[in-house]
C-alpha cells in the first residue's frame, strides 16, 4: 500500500467527525476552530461587548490593546472566574431535541506593576504585566436524534462503500483483527468482523467486493442518534510592557505563549426499528489536540481631547505545535432472536500507525481599531466602539510527518487550497457603554461577528452563521479593590454531517442554534 494512499486513508479517519467534506477540509474547519476567538477579557470587557481597543487600565489590556496599561497609576491583582452554559436546539431528521450543560473554569489571572509617574519628563508613566486568559472555550454539547426512514441512508452503508472501494478481499477483511489486542487497523475490517458489512462476490477463488449491508435489516426505519461532546481550552500567560508619552500617547507591546486543548467525543448509533438480527450499532470517535505556540502583539492609544481617545492593535498569527490522537470504537448489540453467532466481542476497536499525527498551525493575523468618548469629562461614563479585521484567509497547516517531502507538501497545498476556497476575511464590530453613579458602573454591549464561511456548509446557509453578542455587565470600585460582574448571550447556527454519502439526500445532517452563556466574576486589589 502506497504512502499516498495511507495519507488519505489517515485523514479520513482522523476528522474529528470521522465523516466530512474530506481531508484537507477536515484540517482546515481545524485550523478555523482554534482560530475562532468570538469574546475574552475580563467581566468589565466583557459585560462591554468585548471592546478592548481604546480603552485603558484593565488588565484586559495585556492580552487585548497593551497600551492600556499604560493608564495605571498603582498596581494591580485579579482573577476572574467563569461559568460556560450551552443550550443547544438541534434538528436531526425532522426532530427537534435540546442539549445543556455548564462548566466552571477560570477564565482570567493577572498581575500588573505600575511604575512610578513623574511628570518631570515627557516619557510619564511605564507599567508592566504577566497574565493568563482563555482566548477560547470549546465546551459544547449537541445531543440529535430522529427516524430515518430513507433504506439508503445508514452508517453501515458507507462501511460497505468504502470496503468495495478499496477493493478489499474478505480475506484481507477478516485476516486483520489481532484477538490478543481485539484491534483491526481501519473501519472496516472491524465493520465485516462485526456482520455490519457482508460480500457479495462469492466465487470459487475467494470472496470479495462489492459488500452490502446486512440483508435483513437494511430495508428497515432506523432511529439514529449523533452525540457531540467538545471541552478543553485555547489559552495563553502574556507578559506585556507600556509607555505613557505626555499623558497623550501610550504604546505597548506583548508576547503571549499559547497553550492548545482540545478534547472531542462524537458518537453515532442506529438501531433498526423491530431489527431481526441487531437491536443497534454504533461509532465512537475521540479526537484530542494538543499544542503550543506563540504570538506577538503591538498597541497603541491617542487621547484626541479629553473627552476622545482612539485604539488600534495590530496581532500577529499565532504559530504553534499541534499533536492530535485518535481513537474510534465501533460496537454492535444483537436482537433477541437474532440469526447472527458473533465470533469475536461486539466491540473493536480500530489503530493505526496514523492515530496519532503533528502539523504546526497558523491563526489568522488580527488589526483592530476603536474608539471611545467620554461623557462629563469620564465622570458620567463613556460610549466605546471597535471594529476588529481577522485574515482568515491566512490560516495555514503544515506537517513534516511523512518520509516523502512531496506528501508533507501536497498536505500543505490541499489544507491552503481548501482555506481560500471556503473561508474569507471578516470585519468585527463590536460597541458598549458604561454609565458611572458613584462607586457602581453599569455596563452594556452588543457585537456582530459576521460568517467566514465564503458557502453554504451542511445544510447551513453562510449567512446563517453570523454571530449575535449581547452583553451586560456591573461594577463597583473605590481606591482598595473592585469587583465586576457580566452575562454575554451568544447565539449563531452550525451545522454537521452525520455520516456521508455519495447522494446527498441520502446524507444526515445535525442542524444546530447554538446558544451560549457567560457569567463572569472578576475582583482585584491595588496596592
């Protein structure tokens, strides 16, 4: 078996669906996944919709606009727990279901070291910060379920596609299980072991392609259900520099060292309705990348007046490491009074050499640029906006896993090639307003992060997948600590292939209105 083929064959098993468009476009839903930063900061950013442009003396700034630390006057420590719920309504087959859950997690911890002011010199005030923050969350839950009562549309079908594709012997089928491990090395070997496929060429030199579901059950409605379970974290500790020039012009800059974590479990079961011979089969997949990085980030604030200052960043691509493993379990429960004696466990599990895979990542470069006025001279509170440019367009994935160069390169172009056709660059916009009556703040904003998606996606339209942001937030604060409180609500729709087909109406599709929410508590000290 050529390298080329085993490439192939890897990518495909390694999706984090398992079944999907293909396999560079498996890599780069990747690529766009760990890019995908839709709200970070602390609960007195967030509650603001996210704006960290142009504004200043929070310890957002370190890992947002630097040049806001140049605005403390005195030292600082924070943190900020949060508190992740999903509520998801999903469409599968016709049917309506929901899928919930929570979880906790910090989502920010920071230090900030004011220098001291002098205002002898032109170059007023310096401070330094170190900071961890969650760029992203990937805790998600979808829960589809429905009837299919389409006798093409199974799971088992695409088994017996893509036995009769690789021009597989039974032998070769049956030959692969090792009983000491109960392992096969690809999908269908354990499909035949387990009676999902069967062959169809049974001539007097062996049997052989093409294979078929199993006869008494393939005419039969199946329900089917397809549960995703996502977690784990895009995170990074920043360490950041600022300067305040005149008290007008502040400029910082920050290195943030990035940490991946990505965990995923998909499974997918189908059980014929009064089955003869199953009463259901199933697929799990798990999916876990990990990796490590580093980018760069230039900052810069200009007060215009007292009442008006302007922000813009500049963030460059994040490069980092990734190292993903897979694993897939395929599982069949018998009828009662089925036919079939099963001459191995109704459970196998599928290895590769290919389970477990490197490639390096490149996130997008960001831009941003805001504003903020100031209402009664900062003392009422303030309006602030942002619109935020991200170069999806950029994102890029490359190996040197393979002993031919050629491989590692075709893998770099296909990954590129899918990127340019089916994601484009975006402007975020983003606004809040804070309003101050003594020690109490209170605060609001809304965002619009439109689609990257240059098409339509499993059944989901590209407009469809615009985001909505709304947040709201309170404050308070005096001379020793302070404390801020924000809910974020944000809602988008995505959708996922089941399993896939050569007919399209013969392929599933989960439809999903993701509906997310933040509450986020952050509380420091100066000193």
């Amino acid at each position: 078996m050529n390298t080329k083929f085993l490439l192939s064959a890897f990518l495909v098993s390694c999706a984090g669906l398992a079944f999907g468009q293909g396999p560079a476009a498996d890599y780069a839903d990747d690529a766009f996944r760990f890019s995908d930063f839709s709200q970070s900061g602390t609960a007195r950013f967030r509650g603001l919709g996210g704006n960290q442009t142009a504004l200043g003396g929070d310890a957002s700034n370190l890992f947002g606009n630097p040049a806001g630390l140049a605005f403390y006057n005195r030292s600082e420590l924070s943190i900020s727990p949060s508190f992740n719920l999903v509520n998801n309504q999903n469409t599968f087959l016709g049917t309506q279901t929901s899928s919930n859950g929570g979880k906790l997690n910090v989502g920010q911890l920071g230090l900030v070291l004011a220098g001291s002011s002098s205002n002898e010199r032109r170059w007023r005030r310096t401070a330094f910060g170190v900071t961890y923050s969650q760029s992203t969350n990937f805790y998600d839950k979808i829960d589809a379920r429905g009837t299919n009562r389409n006798p093409n549309s199974s799971i088992a079908q695409v088994y017996a596609n893509n036995a009769t594709a690789g021009n597989y012997s039974e032998a070769a089928l049956s030959d692969d299980w090792d009983p000491s491990n109960n392992t096969v090395s690809f999908t269908e070997a354990g499909a035949y072991g387990l009676y999902l496929i069967n062959p169809t060429n049974l001539g007097t030199n062996g049997s052989g392609p093409p294979y078929t579901r199993l006869a008494s059950d393939a005419s039969k409605a199946k329900d089917q259900r397809a549960t995703l379970n996502r977690s784990g974290t895009h995170s990074q500790w920043t360490v950041s520099y600022a300067g305040n020039l005149d008290d007008k012009l502040y400029i910082g800059g920050s290195i943030a060292l990035t940490r991946l974590r990505y965990s995923s479990e998909y499974t997918f079961l189908e059980a014929p309705i009064n089955g003869i011979d199953f009463a259901n089969y199933s697929q799990i997949n798990r999916f876990d990348v990990t990796g490590n990085g580093i980018n760069a980030t230039l900052g810069l604030i200009y007060k215009l007046s007292n009442d008006l200052q302007v922000g813009a960043t500049l963030t460059s691509p994040t490069f980092s490491s990734g190292h993903e493993a897979f694993a897939q379990t395929l599982a069949v429960n018998l009828a009662q009074n089925s036919n079939i004696t099963l001459r191995r466990p109704n459970t196998v599990n599928v290895t590769s050499p290919y389970d477990n895979f490197d490639y390096s990542l490149q996130t997008p470069l960001r831009a941003s640029g805001g504003a903020t006025y100031f209402l009664g001279k900062g003392k009422i509170g303030f309006i602030t906006a942002t619109a935020e440019y991200v170069g999806y367009n950029g994102m890029r994935v490359r190996t040197s896993y393979f002993d031919a160069q050629q491989d590692n390169t075709d893998f770099k172009n296909d990954v590129k090639q899918v990127v340019r056709s089916t994601y484009q660059n975006v402007v975020n916009l983003r606004a809040g307003a804070e309003i101050r009556a003594g020690l109490l703040r209170l605060r609001a904003g809304v965002g619009y992060l439109p689609s990257a998606y240059k098409i339509d996606l499993d059944r989901v339209a590209r407009g469809d997948r615009d985001k909505l942001l709304l947040s709201a937030g309170l404050g308070v604060r005096n001379d020793r600590f302070f404390a801020d409180l924000s809910g974020s609500y944000l809602t988008y729709k995505t959708g996922f292939t089941a399993f896939q087909l050569p007919n399209e109406s013969d392929t599933p599709t989960v439809a999903t209105s993701n509906r997310n929410t933040n509450v986020m508590l952050s509380f420091g000290v100066f000193f």
